[in-house]
C-alpha cells in the first residue's frame, strides 16, 4: 500500500483537544491498520499524543515537547525531531508497535446553520442564506471560520452569522478540494510569484511550520498545495499557510513570463 499522505497537512491529521476515549472510539470505526491522528495531552499542556489503530486495539504514543536551549523537539520514545511534520514522515517509514502510518482518520467535522443571510464582501467569502448547513473545516480566527457548503463551495464565513447544529454531522474526510474557491488563473501561475497578505493571521503557538501573517507582508509562494496549506517564505523563514489569507500580486504574471 503506498504511503502518500500529506505530512505538511495538519488540518488533515491534527484533531486538537480530543480525549483518549473519543480518539480511541474514532479510531476503532476505521477497518485498516495505520489510520491515526495527532491530539493534544490531556495532562501535560504543549504535549501531544500519536493515536494508531493497530490490529485490533488503539495505541497512544505520547509526543513530549522539549525546550532545550533556543532549540525545540519533539520526543517520542527514544526518537527526536524538529517537528511534528518531520516525526510523522519518520513512521510512514518505520513501523511503531505493528505497521507505519498509511493515513489521517476522517474527521467528525462540526456543522453550523446560517443564523443570517450572508453576501460576502470579497472573493474568499462563502456565502449562504439563513438555514443553511455548512462543515467547518478550520477555526481560523475567533469571528472567521473556513467552511464548506453542500455544493463543494469552500470559504470564510463569519462565526456571528452561525449557529451550531445538536445533531451529529455525518462523517466526511477533511480533504474536500478547496480549489474550488481559488481563481482558476492562480491554478496555473508560474511559481514562485509574489503574494500580498490580505488577512493576518497568527499561527499556534506549538506549529513550527506556519508562517505568522501581518496586513500587507508579502509572501514568495513556492508551492500551491491541493489541501489549501500554500508554501512559501517570508521574512527569511520557509513555511505553510492558508490560501485564503494572501492575493497574488498580478505584476508577477508578467514578470514569470519574461523570466
């Protein structure tokens, strides 16, 4: 079986807050080995813990967070990394109790009703009418949320305009495409090209990988991922961050032509 997961994904395998229960009882709904998750610890803040289902139980690999010096890693075990990215790509390659990592489990994703009707004011919006069902698919901000409406639709919509629906949502994996909501020009964009930052946006503090965003930065994209996690460098540093936060400078176009 190939092993093709996106590490750089973590909306994909970061289920946050979950108890080991909860974890444990996702898990075992899965019919193959190899399906995890990555949860916050229950007992130790900044810690995390690795959740497999292997053969017919859930094990639960505890991922401490060590401050050592100006450096930060990620134990588990007698095994260290720089970060969790780096961690999950070393056990899709080595075996833990009895298989390696093969795939995030499907996420419960949290659905809303639309409490107002909401236009939207720019292109990153998705908007719905009073009574519609949306998934959530990242709590970005405190009062803006990704979501994804029935149609595929995916965008911001604002947390004041939703309600939370009592009624367990079915269970949908958390990789619907979001290029459905990017322009179609930026699709096929010669890379790397100039981005502005159009939405700040500061990272978890315990992400390495994320790139903290102020208004008007601009970002080099280096890469555009089909997860909606774009990579690119800014102020000297390498890393991920959403696409919806960023609008492509259109002088690039012009200039990747000539280069």
């Amino acid at each position: 079986m190939a092993l093709s997961f996106d590490i750089h994904d973590r909306n994909g395998w970061y289920f946050g807050a979950m108890t080991r229960q909860e974890a444990t009882e996702l898990l075992m709904a899965e019919r193959e080995g190899g399906v995890f998750l990555v949860r916050d610890s229950a007992t130790i803040i900044g810690d995390f813990v690795l959740c497999v289902r292997e053969d017919a139980k859930v094990s639960h690999y505890i991922i401490n967070r060590i401050v050592q010096g100006e450096r930060v890693v990620f134990r588990i075990g007698d095994q260290s990394f720089a970060d969790l990215p780096e961690l999950l790509d070393f056990y899709k390659l080595h075996y833990l109790d009895t298989t390696p990592l093969r795939r995030p489990a499907a996420k419960r994703i949290e659905c809303v009703l639309g409490k107002f009707d909401f236009d939207g004011s720019d292109q990153d919006d998705l908007p719905f009418r009073k009574g519609d069902v949306l998934y959530v698919l990242n709590k970005d901000e405190d009062q803006w949320w990704t979501a994804r409406n029935i149609q595929g639709q995916v965008g911001q919509i604002p947390v004041p305009y939703v309600q939370r629906i009592d009624e367990k949502c079915p269970i949908v994996t958390t990789h619907a495409p979001p290029e459905a909501h990017m322009k179609k020009s930026n699709l096929h964009r010669r890379l790397p090209a100039h981005a502005r930052v159009k939405q700040p946006r500061v990272p978890n503090a315990y992400d390495k990988t994320a790139l903290k965003l102020e208004m008007g930065d601009v970002i080099k994209v280096t890469k555009m991922n089909i997860n909606g996690q774009w990579e690119g460098e800014l102020r000297g540093k390498i890393g991920h961050f959403p696409f919806t936060h960023v609008e492509f400078i259109d002088a690039d176009s012009e200039e990747c032509a000539e280069d």
